[in-house]
C-alpha cells in the first residue's frame, strides 16, 4: 500500500515541482527511486550530467555508475539519513531515504555536478582508460564541472536534510486525499 502512495507521488505533478525546486536551489534532479529492497521504480536518465551519459554509455562506465549509487543507497537504507559522498568519477551524488510514519518507503538519488577535487587533465585520462572513452570528450564535459568546497557539502546535505524532511507530510497529505476514509 505505501509503495503505491510513492509511485502516485513519483507520477504527478508534485513530483516535477519537486524537481524543479531541487533544480533551481541546487543545480539538481532526482536520476532514480528505488525500493528498500533495491527495486527501480523511476529512472530519469535524460537528467544525467553530460559527462555522466557518455560515461554511463560505456560498459564499465556503467557498471562503475552503478556500483556507485548501490553503495550511497546501502548507506541511506542502513542510516535513515541522506548521503552524500563522491562517485568514481569524482561527481558529487546523493541518496535520500523516503519515509512514511517512520517506515521506509524507498530511496532517491541524484548528482550535483560539482566535483569533490578539479577534474584535471589525469583525471579525464583515467576515466578514459577505464571506460575505453575518447578522453577530449571526456575533457570536454568535464570543463564545466566546478569544485565544491567542504563548507559547500555540508551546505548541500543540509538542503537535501530538508528535503527529505519535506517529503514525509507530503506523502501524508496525498495518502489522505486518495484514501479519505482511512487512516495511517
């Protein structure tokens, strides 16, 4: 029942202002939701950083992405409290845990497109020769990519903090105005 409560929310219009709210106040979107148990329930893969689509695109590249995020939803799962911590590439990502009534309904991740150190001329290298990728491709999309400072971080999970205290009353709201004749 609650898994669907989540879904109705992940499909409306909600959901978007959501996004854009997250867009506006920290340059990112929510790439995936998925169960306490791991299964997917919505992947936005048009919203990946540009770097992030042409690494992804390559086998390893995907399996490293991947194995990133499983790693942010372990620890979200395993705290009950957004993470945020720096995938292989040296993207800043996070995961965030959905509740209702303190149950965990599922998690959501994302990247910010800031990078823990500067994505210098080596860095691009190594992400070439592990992906098998063009690396002035790859120095391409990263040129825009800026660092972000520690105090910018703790800022960053601050926020996401905030959001994920948000989405608890929301979820209340809309299980109440489809099910009006229960209660939680």
């Amino acid at each position: 029942m609650n898994i669907d409560i989540l879904k109705e929310l992940l499909f409306s219009s909600d959901w978007q202002d959501i996004q854009d709210m997250l867009n506006e106040t920290m340059r990112t979107k929510i790439l995936w939701v998925v169960t306490p148990l791991g299964a997917s329930i919505l992947k936005s893969e048009e919203n990946y950083h540009q770097l992030c689509q042409l690494i992804r695109d390559s086998k390893e590249g995907l399996r490293r992405c991947q194995n990133s995020h499983h790693g942010r939803f372990q620890e979200a799962k395993r705290t009950g409290r957004p993470v945020l911590s720096v995938c292989y590439c040296g993207l800043m990502c996070f995961a965030v845990p959905i509740k209702l009534d303190g149950n965990l309904l599922g998690i959501a991740g994302g990247n910010i497109p800031q990078s823990e150190f500067p994505m210098t001329v080596e860095k691009c290298a190594e992400i070439s020769v592990a992906c098998g990728l063009d690396v002035k491709e790859i120095m391409e999309y990263a040129k825009g990519i800026k660092h972000i400072s520690k105090s910018e971080q703790k800022q960053a999970l601050n926020q996401l903090s905030i959001f994920a205290g948000m989405l608890p009353p929301l979820l209340k709201w809309m299980y109440k105005a489809l099910t009006p004749n229960l209660t939680l």
